[in-house]
C-alpha cells in the first residue's frame, strides 16, 4: 500500500481510539485487547475468566470475526455480555469499528471489557482501539520461534498468555525458548504460561488482570 | 482502506501475477502456494515432502516471512534450494515480491515451486502470485469451525491439509465437522488429513501433489 494512504488510515484511526478511551476512562472500565493466531484459544480463555470471575467483577466481550457469530454465541451462553462485529473481509478490528459496537454495550454495567480480535497475529498489532493493554496468547502447539517470526506483535503487548500446556508434552515447543524469545522483542511483556482445559497457571493469570484494574481505576481517578 | 485504491492494488498485482505465470509454463514448473495459521505446519510438511520425493522431483522454495530467515535456512539443512523474502511489516505475499525473488532461484532446475506464504489465514488469500493452485493446512489444534470463521481462505483453495492428526486424540477437533466445515464453503476442495509427525497420510498428498504436476505439463505443452 501507499506509505501516505497508511499514514492517513492509522491516524484517523488514533484520533477515534482516543475518543474510545475517553468513553472506557469515563465508565471506570479496564479494556484488554485480546490477539493471536486463529485457534490459540482466546475464546476458551474468555469463557474461563468468566466462569473463575462470577460474582466478582463483570466482564463483557467485544467479539470480531470475518464471519460467524460462534463466539459471542459461546460467551453469551455463559452469561457474558457480548457483542458481535462481523468484519467482512477485514483482517483486524479498527477503532470505528469498537466506537460503533460501544452502542451495545452498556458500559456503566462492566469492570472489565475484553475485545477478542480477528485471529491474525499481523495487521492487529498496528491498530489502535483505544484499549489500555494488549495481550497476545501463543499456544504451544505454534512453536517456541513465533515471538522472532511476528515481532511486531509481541513489541507492542504488554502480556503474553502462552496456552495449551497440556498439549506441550506431544509438540516440540521448549517454553523457556518461548519466553527468551519473546523477551528479546519486549523485555517489559509479562509471561502467563497456562492450560485453558487444566486449569494450571489461570490463576496468576488473572492476578494480573485485576491488579491492571486496579492501577487503571486509580489512574481514572 | 479506500475501496478505489484496494481494486488499484489488485488490479496491479494481478497483472505481475500473470507474467508470473508465463515465467513459469516457459519453465515447466508446478507452482503452489502454501497458506495458514502461523504454527500449522507448513515448514514441516515442506520438510517431509523434500525427503519423500528426494531423487523423484526437484523440488524449490521460496519462503515468505516477517522476519528471520529460519525457514529458509531450515529447508536449505535439507538440500531443498530455497529463497528468503522478508516482508518486513507486510502481512502477505505479492506478485512482485515473488517476482523479485525468481531471479535467484534456476527455474529450469526445478519441476515443483512451493511459495510459503506469511502465516496468516486472512491477507494471503486475495493476492494472486501466480500460482497454478492454492492450498491451506489447518491443524487439529486450532479447531474444526475454521473453515466458517475465514471462509475467503477456503474458498480460494483447491485444496486443504489437515496437518497435526497425531494431536487429534488430545483435542475436542472433530475431522468429519472440519471437512464438512470446509467442504460447505467450498464443494470442489480436495481434503489430506495427515501427520507430519508420524507419516500418515502424506502419500496421498504427495500423489495429489504429483497428480497436479502431470496435468498442468499437459496444459503447458
């Protein structure tokens, strides 16, 4: 593409993702984007949170996908507020498209909002949505050189989830490997290696979170 | 992105796609574009195609990716030729690049071309290289609802790989959903359930493959 037709599309796109942080900062809400490869299993870890956070704090979902409704119909079944953005042929969620999806959701009602993005650990990476953090997940099954592959990905997240422990055992994927790499990129990423269909380290995972909403709310004061 | 500068995009691509082309009838050559996931298996399959027609086809590379040669440089260990293309921030594979990349490899020294696309299951699949067929691996580990979630990928294939079956028996993926799945999008996708792990199934992609060679000879001739 043209250098200055990109350079106008992402900032026309900061300008917007400015404005949806004003409306997070003004509900008192944390929002975490979430991203990665097809399959790495965002959509499972949202379904855990969810069930382990009941009672605690309440989450809703931004789901955007190029086609389906899967997701959302997978969070809603547990009781997650989520909304759907079909993308068509987009290969990432824009701030427009956050700022259009936000009349769903009622934002006073929410601690936390995720936005699951369109499974690509690419184009997301370079567009804003007014999110405070991102996050990426690498499941085990991709391989430990994936954070050396996708830089700009693992440059710009504040965490990496690496999911599927469970599988590790029958891959070749050396976890230290993944996390060294992945440090290489971006020495301040926080590293949460966990299984989904285990349980094992969703724990320290969600730590994580609630100290983000945490600092957040106090930054919002 | 503007929707004018899109077609402009693809309209020029589109035309170095064809002279591609034409490069390689002149040479006799198959080519084939390999798309996914990051983390399928694409690499690997390259590596056990590379072993199994060793002294039968010669068989060359080109490697797209972000960043790092490793791939190329795994294929090389192999004695396979192989080009590196770094795209640098660049989700996928264009005409031109390949173009540019033909120049170092000896088109007439080789029967079969496979083109590792970046690993992405979105972006790759609407940027012709040339190439006489498209396929995608999808592994047991993403999930067999894939093919519904990014159908533009599928539907521009002729055919797809289900890599990882060794996997399967320690995931929820379904294989009989996954080519349902597929086969709804597109009727006339070949469908390879294999291991690149233990061998299974890969000599009827490699026939598939093989098959593919002798028909585009006719048509070249």
């Amino acid at each position: 593409m043209d250098l200055d037709v990109q350079t106008d599309i992402l900032e026309a796109n900061d300008a917007v993702a400015a404005e949806n942080r004003r409306r997070f900062d003004a509900a008192g809400l944390l929002v975490i984007n979430l991203m990665s490869s097809p399959g790495s299993g965002k959509t499972t870890l949202l379904e855990k949170m969810a069930a382990a956070l009941a009672g605690q704090l309440r989450i809703g979902v931004i789901e955007g996908d190029i086609a389906t409704s899967r997701d959302a119909d997978r969070l809603t079944a547990v009781g997650v507020p989520a909304v759907q953005i079909s993308t068509g042929s987009s290969c990432h969620l824009n701030a427009d498209m956050i700022s259009n999806a936000l009349s769903s959701l009622d934002l006073n009602a929410l601690d936390v909002l995720f936005v699951e993005n369109v499974g690509n650990l690419v184009c997301p990476a370079e567009f804003e949505i007014g999110e405070h953090y991102k996050v990426t997940l690498l499941s085990t099954t991709e391989g430990d050189e994936k954070p050396l592959k996708y830089p700009a990905m693992f440059h710009v997240c504040s965490a990496m989830v690496v999911n599927k422990l469970d599988l590790m055992p029958y891959t070749n994927f050396n976890l230290n490997e993944a996390t060294a790499n992945a440090l290489s990129i971006n020495p301040r990423l926080a590293v949460f290696p966990l299984s989904c269909t285990t349980g094992e380290g969703l724990d320290a995972w969600i730590s994580w979170v609630t100290s983000r909403l945490d600092e957040t709310r106090k930054r919002q004061k």
